[in-house]
C-alpha cells in the first residue's frame, strides 16, 4: 500500500468512528465524549476511562488503546485486521467501547 492509500483508508477510519460517537449519543444515553487531534482520537465515557485511537503512519498502522491493551491493525485490502489477534478494528472497537461503556455500544466502518 502506498502512504496516500495509507492516508485514505486511515482517514476513512477515523471518519467513521466520529461517526459512531455522534450516532451513539444521539441514540443512546452513553454520553461518550470524543475529541481529534490531527490523527488521533480519544473517545471519553462517563466513568472517565478512555479508547484511544492513533494513525501510525510509518508502519502504516492504526492503534487502538484499552484498558484491556494495545492494539495495532493492518489493511489487509478489505479492512482493518489486529496484526496478532487478526481481529476486525470495528468489531474490537466497538467490544472494548461496550466493556468500558457499560452498555451495548457498536461501531461499523460504514
């Protein structure tokens, strides 16, 4: 993959998951916070603990950091994978986002 093809997919991402937090809040009572910083997202829920989601481009990577740990995904031309697990980014994001969230919360690439 090229860095602007990186670049796209990785934006695509991040896009997507502002996406989620707005549609979350409108449609349910998680009153998650997110906020972006260049490539890096940090959504916060009520009970303060924090996803983070950070561009790595030079590896060309997306992180997701839990309280369950640290995650690094790949593009494999279709999604994103977790480089040990080979788990789906949207599907992780959106279990760890349930787990620290306290209720059902989902995420989707869409």
């Amino acid at each position: 993959m090229t860095d602007p093809e990186y670049l796209d997919r990785a934006e695509a991402a991040l896009a997507a998951i502002e996406r989620g937090c707005d549609r979350l809040n409108d449609a349910t009572d998680a009153d998650i916070d997110n906020q972006r910083v260049g490539g890096m997202i940090t959504i916060t829920f009520p009970n303060k603990s924090q996803l983070i989601v950070n561009l790595q481009p030079p590896l060309h990577e997306i992180w997701l950091a839990a309280r369950s740990g640290g995650y690094h995904y790949r593009h494999d031309g279709n999604v994103w994978v977790d480089t040990k697990t080979g788990e789906e980014l949207f599907a992780n994001l959106s279990r760890e986002a349930t787990v620290q969230g306290g209720q059902p919360l989902q995420f989707a690439a869409g």
